[in-house]
C-alpha cells in the first residue's frame, strides 16, 4: 500500500509539472492573441471614424459655402448708397434673411454632428480617441469661425432692416436737423460778441428772418416726433429699442439746439426792446424836464441869478395858468415814461439797465422840481384857477 501511495504521489506530481508547463504556454499565446485582437480593433477604430470624421469636415465645408450667399445677397448694400430704394432694400433684406437662414441650419447640424461624435470617441482606444479628438477640435474651430461670421451678418442684415423700416422717419429727421442749422445760422446776430453795437434795424430783421425759421425747425420738430412715436408702436424688441434710442438722441439734441437759439433771440427782442424804450422815453424825458426847468425859472432864481442876489420872478396869472398846465402833463409824461423805463430795466440786457436806470433817475429828479415849483404857486394857482 505504500508502495501504490508513493507511486500515485509520483504521478500527481509529473501531472502538475506537465498542466503548468501548459498553462505558461497558453498565457504567451493568450498575450500574442490579445496583442493582435488590440491591432486589429485599433486599425477596426481608424477604420470606422475615418468616415466619421470625413462627414464632419463635409458638413463644415458645407457651412463655409453657405457663406457665399450671404455675401452675394447683401451686395446691393455694398454699393455706396446711404439709403437703397425701397423695393430694392426689401428683396435684398429677405434674399438676405433666407441665406442666413439655410447657413444657420447648416451650422447647427454640424455643430451637433460634432458634439455627439466627440463625446463617442471617448469610448475608443485611447491612442486613437487622441488622434480624432485633435481632428473633430479642428473642424469644431473651422465651424465656429463660419458662425462668427454669421452672427456678424445676421446682426447687419437686422440693421439694415431696421433702417429700411425707419427710412422716412430718418429722412424727416436729416430735414429736421438741417431746418435747425438754418435756424441757428439765422440767429448768428445774437451771439455775436459786438451785439449790443448791431443797430435796432438789423436786430429788427434778423428777428423777423428767424420767426419763419424758428416756425419751420418747430414744425419739423413736431413731424419727427409724431413720425417716431408710429414707428415705436409698430415694432418692439431689443434692436428696435437701440434704433429708436439713437434717433430720439438726435431729436433731443435738435430740440436743445433750438431752444438754445430761441434763448438767443429772446435776448436779441429784450436788446431791441430795450433800445427802442431807450430811445422814445429819452425823448419824451427830455421834452418833460425842459418844461419842469422853464417852469423853475420862473419862479426860482438860478444859480447865477441868486450870485447876483435876483429874488425869484413873479409870474402873472396868465403864466401860472399856462405854468400849471404844462407842469400837469410833464409830470404825466415823466410817470408813464419812469413806468416803462422801470419795467423794461427788470429783464433788460445787462448793457442797458445802466442806462435805463439813468433814465429812471432822471424822472424821479423832474418829478421833484415840478413838485416843489407847484408847491411854490400853489397860493396864486388856487387864485386864478378859482
């Protein structure tokens, strides 16, 4: 029996050495097979993405020839003309809008076609997930500088539109501006440094020339607004609301351009005004006091005359009669010219209150001697005027 146990070890043992001699064999040849099996799948890899990744680059080239209708349908805005003609602008916006309608599409597919690929790569063999990520980020930045370009004309192609659609109101505005400029060259007069040396009868014409100006930018004015208040009704949106924020800029401005130049104008009626109550109530104040003074002296001895020790003349009833009379209406005269020279001086120009304030005082000082000559007669004017 121990004999047979021995033997049957024996067996045993020379049946392992065999079985692993066999499995060691078997794990090289193993190694071999899956060394050809990873050739084999990687070249099965390169093989199928090959397609892929052609189609990725046809569907990017596609874009770029999406490109040349685009450029085609926006030429007639090329062409220099600030505005285009209506029917023109309306083919050449909708030609444009379908051009970029069909390279949106386009864009959108290929961009998709890549994303899906990319994230599918990631399942493959490393080496070659590497070698086609490279490849698909080219075509992805190819596809991304086309629709740079895109979005660039998109954006010129709803600016156009939006142009076409503020046509008129923009060309209302250009005339509108010009009427304003035509106004303000009118009104040059009045800004001038020399204005207070401009005679009243050219002050009289530049005011009269800038009363049909002045009318004409307002009503221009008036049109403009209504025309853009239409407009903002008709359309909303972001690109209309920046449109229509730039032309109510140039409003704004025209209307403060306008009543900067009315300012100038009231101040060159304030200047005229001024210098035609200047020169009246002068007059007028002269006339007065030479009455007030040959009334004086009458019944005051001058400076000369109380020298020489002459007592103060005696008038008769005739000449305090004629006396009192004219006393009544120079002091008449001399108040309603004070009135007026004082509500003239209130918003006259600063180069005239000094001299309308000269002429204030001058009223004030007749109206003192009339008062006191009255005063003087008033014993023998009460007599012969009974």
């Amino acid at each position: 029996r121990t004999i047979d146990q021995k033997m049957k070890a024996a067996a045993e043992a020379a049946m392992k050495d065999e079985l692993s001699q066999m499995k060691d064999k078997a794990m090289v040849f193993k190694k071999s097979i899956d060394a050809v099996f990873a050739i084999l799948r990687q070249q099965r890899e390169k093989l199928s993405t090959r397609d892929m990744l052609k189609l990725a680059s046809d569907k990017v080239d596609a874009v770029e020839a999406l490109l040349l209708p685009c450029q085609e349908a926006e030429m007639p805005f090329l062409k220099g003309l600030e505005i285009l003609p209506a029917d023109e602008s309306s083919r050449a916006i909708a030609h444009s809008e379908d051009a970029a309608k069909k390279m949106e599409a386009a864009v959108n597919q290929a961009r998709n076609y890549i994303k899906t690929k990319s994230a599918e790569v990631k399942k493959l063999e490393k080496e070659v997930a590497a070698s086609v990520t490279e490849e698909l980020t080219a075509h992805q930045t190819r596809l991304e500088g086309a629709s740079q370009k895109l979005s660039t004309f998109k954006k010129e192609t709803a600016e156009r539109k939006m142009s076409a659609f503020l046509a008129e109101v923009v060309e209302g505005i250009s005339s509108m501006e010009t009427k304003v400029e035509a106004l303000a060259k009118a009104a040059n007069i009045f800004s001038a440094a020399t204005l207070d040396e401009v005679s009243v009868e050219d002050l009289k014409a530049a005011i009269e020339k800038c009363g049909g100006a002045e009318k004409d930018a307002s009503v221009a004015l008036l049109d403009v607004r209504k025309a853009l208040a239409t407009k903002q009704k008709e359309t909303k949106g972001a690109d209309a609301a920046q449109a229509f924020g730039k032309l109510q800029s140039r409003i704004n401005a025209a209307q403060a351009d306008v009543a900067k130049t009315k300012k100038a104008i009231s101040s060159g009626e304030r200047l005229v005004k001024g210098k035609v109550v200047l020169v009246e109530e002068e007059a007028k104040i002269a006339e007065a006091e030479d009455a007030v003074k040959a009334a004086e002296r009458k019944v005051k001895p001058g400076k000369e005359e109380a020298a020489l020790g002459i007592e103060a003349a005696h008038p008769s009833d005739e000449d305090i009669e004629a006396m009192g009379a004219a006393l009544a209406s120079a002091q008449q005269t001399l108040k309603q010219s004070s009135r007026a020279v004082e509500a003239q001086a209130a918003g006259a120009p600063a180069s005239l209150k000094a001299p309308l304030q000269q002429l204030a005082e001058r009223c004030k000082a007749a109206l003192a001697i009339a008062a006191e000559v009255l005063a003087l007669t008033k014993d023998q004017r009460e007599r012969v005027m009974g």
